[in-house]
C-alpha cells in the first residue's frame, strides 16, 4: 500500500471514470469534501460523482496534480498536497488543497478534503 491511491483517485476524476471512481470506494465510504458536501456509500458518492459531471453542472477536473504525499502503514492513511483546476457550470476555478485518506483492506474507508486559498500572503513579514 501507497500513496498511488490518491493518485488513482485524481485519475478517475480526471478521465471521468465512473467505474473507477467506484472501485475505489469502501461499500460504506464517507467523503468529506472541503466545503462543506458530505457523502456517504456507494449510491451517493456515484450520484455526486455523475451529477458533477453530466449537465446542468457539465464539471469537468481539467488538472489535478499530486504534491507532496505520505504514507501512515500503522495508520493505513494517506496524507497529501494537491493543486486542482476545473470548470463547472460554465467557470473556470481553482485552488490548492490536501486531503486525508483512510484505508481499510486497500479501499477508501474515509475521505477528508481541506482547501488552501491559491494567493497567499506573510502579514507579519519583517522587511
């Protein structure tokens, strides 16, 4: 076990895989998404998965790149850094973000997203 399921989990986004997208899903999965949406099992997680990408919302992952990525083999968790692009309902966006996996028996048991704003600043930066 890796960190090529959080690469494997992009992938399916990306090539809008449905079949995929669920094969990597625990029956019971929970998905925590950055702000705010959660989906639990199978039937919800591919109902987002499909609303997200059929119309009206037509979303479609343009970019989604793996950073930094841990592996916690006591924990069987995977931690990592991501950039993300898309478009959906007609808008480009993006933003930076990381994600927690936690695993059971190879699958995602548990999914938990957290967004990064892209313009970052120092405020206390001394000249």
């Amino acid at each position: 076990m890796s960190t090529t399921i959080a690469q494997t989990y992009m992938q399916a986004w990306l090539a809008r895989d449905e079949a995929l997208f669920l094969s990597l899903l625990a029956p019971d999965v929970l998905v925590v998404e950055s702000y705010g949406p959660v989906y639990r099992g199978h039937a919800e997680c591919m109902a987002w998965f499909k609303a997200w990408h059929e119309a009206p919302n037509l979303g479609r992952v343009t970019r989604w790149d793996l950073g930094r990525s841990y592996f916690d083999a006591e924990r069987s968790a995977v931690f990592c850094e991501w950039d993300f692009e898309c478009e959906y309902e007609g808008k480009t966006g993006g933003f930076l973000g990381s994600s927690l996996y936690l695993l059971r028996d190879g699958l995602i048991a548990e999914l938990h997203e957290y967004k990064t704003e892209r313009e970052q600043y120092r405020p206390y930066q001394l000249p």
